[in-house]
C-alpha cells in the first residue's frame, strides 16, 4: 500500500487529482473555487513520497466529477497533475491537464492602465499562453507578461 493511502482512504464517487507538485494542493483547490463551503467532503494529502515527483500534493473531491474545461486551468500551477474520475471505488478515467491556448477570466493583467482593468467597464482579461514550461502568459490587450511566480501568487491572495 503507498503512503498516500495510509493517509487518506479511497473514494467512492468523484475526482482524485493526483502528481501535484509538493506543496500546491491549495492553489489547486483555489483556482477550482473549491472553497469547502459547497458540502463535498475534500481531502489533501501534502508532501508525500511520490517515485515520479520525488514528494507531491494530493486532492480528491468526493461526489464531484470534474470535466476537463474546469481541470485543464489546473495546469496552471500543476503542469503534472493527474486527473482520476472515480466511479464505485474505480477510476474510469485518467486524463492529464493541458493548458488552453488563451486563458480567460482567472487572472488579473499587472498593468494597471490596461483596458482589462477600467473599474466601469468591465472586460474579461484574457491571456495568451506563449510559453508552457515554465508557464508565461501575454495579456492580449496590453502585451504584459505573467510568470509563474505572477499566477502562483495571484491564485493564492485571490
Ligand atoms: N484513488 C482514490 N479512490 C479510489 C481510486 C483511486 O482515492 N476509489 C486514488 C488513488 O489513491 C491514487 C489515484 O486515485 O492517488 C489514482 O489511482 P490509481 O490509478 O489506482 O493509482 P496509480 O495506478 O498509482 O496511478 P498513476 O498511474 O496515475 O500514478
Ligand atoms: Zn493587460
């Protein structure tokens, strides 16, 4: 039996993200909006031995199933993550996440002048990804750039 599993028991019903990198399960479930308000029952599992990761993060959300437009904006900040649908105990699905081209709505540009940002009239900021490993998005209205340390940190004070 693996580590992780002494910790947590299996689940039921619903979505197991698994190969997270350490220490990130609560960005995770930030950017899935997961709050632990809505009533599922949530585990994290942080900072277990992993043979691919060296130590990684787990999350399983029980009685949810996440479809892949709300799990690929994990990618985010866990380019490894894993996604395991689990139905009666088994996992009938096993995707990995992939970043979309432009990234709409879950992050603010830096640049305070720019038109995402006027406070009357709202626009969606959007993001071209123009790199992914490491993660660098291009605000596509003002050509501001987002790095990895940028999204981590918005997603954690956000
Ligand atoms: N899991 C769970 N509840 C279940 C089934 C699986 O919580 N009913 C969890 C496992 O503990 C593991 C993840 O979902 O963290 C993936 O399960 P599985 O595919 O059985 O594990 P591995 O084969 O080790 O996965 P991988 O090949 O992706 O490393
Ligand atoms: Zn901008």
């Amino acid at each position: 039996m693996k580590n992780s599993e002494l910790l947590v028991r299996k689940i039921r019903e619903g979505t197991v993200i698994d190969h997270i990198p350490a220490g990130r399960a609560l960005a995770v479930l930030k950017i899935l909006g997961i709050t632990g308000r809505e009533g599922y029952k949530v585990a994290l599992v942080m900072n277990v031995e992993s043979r691919k990761l060296g130590r990684k993060d787990i999350v399983k959300v029980e009685g949810r199933m996440l479809n892949p437009r709300e799990t690929d904006i994990i990618a985010l900040i866990a380019p490894t993550a894993t996604i395991n649908i689990v139905k009666d105990y088994v996992v009938v699905e096993k995707r990995r996440v992939e970043l979309p081209e432009i990234v709409a709505g879950v992050l603010k540009c830096k640049n305070p002048t720019c038109i995402s940002r006027k406070e009357n009239e709202p626009i969606e900021p959007k993001f071209r990804v123009v790199s992914r490993s490491p993660v660098k998005l291009q605000c596509i209205y003002c050509g501001s750039m987002l790095s990895e340390e940028d999204i981590l940190e918005q997603i954690l004070e956000g």
